[in-house]
C-alpha cells in the first residue's frame, strides 16, 4: 500500500478542477467535448441482478467473510475477504449486503492498492455495478431502470437498507472522479456529482443516522469539487465536514478527509498538517471505521504529511 502511496502523494485532489488560462487546455477541451472524448456514460446491469433470496449458506458465508473482513490489515487477508463475499454471491446471487461490500472492497482496493489509471478505473466502475445490483434487490428500484429511468432518477423508490449501496455507490463516483479522471475528463464530468448528492438526500430521507459522519463527508466532497455554477459551495463544505466530524466521533475518515482535502482547497497547509497528524499517530483497533479503511487512513496520513 505504502508504495502506491507515495506515488500519489504529490497529486492534489481537486486541484484540477481550478481555473486555468492555458490556451492549449481550452483548444484540448472543446476537442473532447467535440468528439465525445472523456464523456462518463453509464450502462444498465438490471439484465444480471438475480430476484433477492436468503438462505442459510449464505447468511453462514456473509458472517465469516464480515469477521474476515472486519480484521483485513493487508492486501492479502483483503482478497481472502472477497473471496468469501463473492462466494456468498455465488449462493446468494442477490445477497444485497454482500454485493454492496464487494463494491466497498473495490474502493478501497482502486485507491490504496492500485497506482495505474486505468486499473482504479475498473476498481471504481466494478464498485458502482456491486452497489446497482444490491440496490436491483429493491423490486420498485429495478423496475424503474427497467422502465428506463438512470439509478440516481430512480433514487426515490430505494429504502433504509439501500443506504450502503448508495453511500458506497456516490464515494466509488467521487474517488474516480479524483483518482480516475483526466483534467479535460473531469470538467466534462463535475456534473456527474449532483447525482451522488440525489443519492445522498436519499439516504438522508430513509436512513437519517446511517453513516456515523460518512454521508455527512460524501456530502461535504460533493459541494468542494463542483464549480458554484452547478451548485458548489466550499463554504457548505466546511460545514458538512464538521458535521461529519461530529458525527463520526470514533471514526478516522472524518479527520483524515478534513486534513487532506478540505485544507487543500483553502491552502491552510498548517491546519492541513494538524488535522494528518493527528490521524497518522492514532491505533487501528481504537477506531471503529471498516478495518482495512483504518489502515489506509494512518498509512495515507503520514504519507500526506512528507508531502506537505
């Protein structure tokens, strides 16, 4: 993971969606938008989600892969958990939890254990497509996209049990466009992330407390990266990162994200450092955060602090 890192850690997350007056990026630009180059076009998976079902094997299979899953320190043991998870698919091809935590996995395996582009691409869309079809598993869900509505158009019908696969489905959208996107990509694209916040106000409908400050965080990236035209507010952003912080009292997401992208935005370097201090020099098992994402935050943290 370390590795992987450290060949990120000079990028800056947003920092491309700033404002430029380099005239070659303009002439670059209206090409891609003239070609339909970088354009994000989603694509329908309802046709493979499987009518939901439960049965013993794998509630037994979804049980060890969570134990599994809740002590992964590494790639390794990460991958072993996956095993297990698509083998509760393979007894439980609509087992909605699952699904959503395989798509969790693949976060977390295209932002701390891949540097290519093209292979956190593939990580971020195959989390996407988990998170759909746990959310196929709602019946009024996959029969609006049946019907032809987008999964974000047919937010509305999803209910408390969805919130997983929509928090899971809005960060997946968030980390490619941050670690996925080309600089023309992401300006085409930034729109992309008003349908991450549809979701948002949705689990906020159904679900007001799920989360423990990472809806509140999702929330908080949603409003920093878009352009005020299409409804960003950085000072919105702050304030959804302090709900997220009050909200996620135990949790180190909220911290590391305030110290490695809020302070990015406003060039508060020292508040910056503060912020992923504190984080790098916290214990794993004193935290309560998915247990291979607390790895990744302290391991994330210190490689932040020799880049700033």
């Amino acid at each position: 993971m370390r590795e992987v890192l450290q060949q990120m850690k000079t990028k800056q997350p947003w920092e491309d969606t700033m404002p430029t007056k380099n005239a070659v990026l303009v002439v670059l630009l209206a090409l891609f938008l003239l070609c339909g180059c970088g354009k994000k076009n989603w694509h329908s998976s309802w046709q493979e989600a499987a009518p939901a079902s439960r049965s013993a094997q794998g509630e037994q299979l979804y049980a060890e892969a969570r134990k599994k899953l809740d002590q992964a320190a590494d790639l390794e043991s990460i991958m072993a958990s996956m095993e297990l998870l698509q083998r509760v698919v393979t007894a439980d091809p609509a087992h909605r939890e699952a699904l959503a935590y395989l798509g969790n996995i693949h976060i977390l395996l295209g932002t701390a254990y891949t540097a290519d582009r093209e292979e956190k691409i593939a990580h971020f869309h195959q989390a996407m497509k988990y998170c759909e079809l746990s959310m196929y598993g709602n019946p009024q869900f996959r029969t609006a996209v049946k019907g032809g509505q987008k999964p974000w158009e047919a937010a509305h019908t999803l209910r408390a049990e969805d919130a997983p696969a929509m928090l899971f489905w809005v960060t997946a959208l968030q980390y490619e466009f941050k670690e996925g996107m080309t600089l023309p990509e992401k300006i085409i694209n930034v729109g992309w992330l008003k349908y991450g916040i549809i979701f948002l106000n949705r689990i906020k409908q159904v679900a007001p407390e799920y989360g423990n400050g990472a809806v509140e965080f999702a929330y908080s990236i949603c409003y920093l990266a878009l352009p005020s035209f299409l409804g960003g507010d950085t000072d919105l952003g702050k304030a959804y990162l302090e709900k997220s912080i009050a909200s996620g009292k135990g949790y180190l997401l909220p911290r590391w994200g305030k110290g490695k992208y809020f302070y990015q935005v406003t060039g508060d370097r020292q508040s910056a450092r503060k912020d992923l201090r504190w984080v790098a020099s916290q214990r794993p098992e004193d935290y309560k955060d998915l247990y291979p994402w607390r790895i990744y935050f302290i391991a994330d943290a210190r490689v932040q602090l020799e880049a700033l």
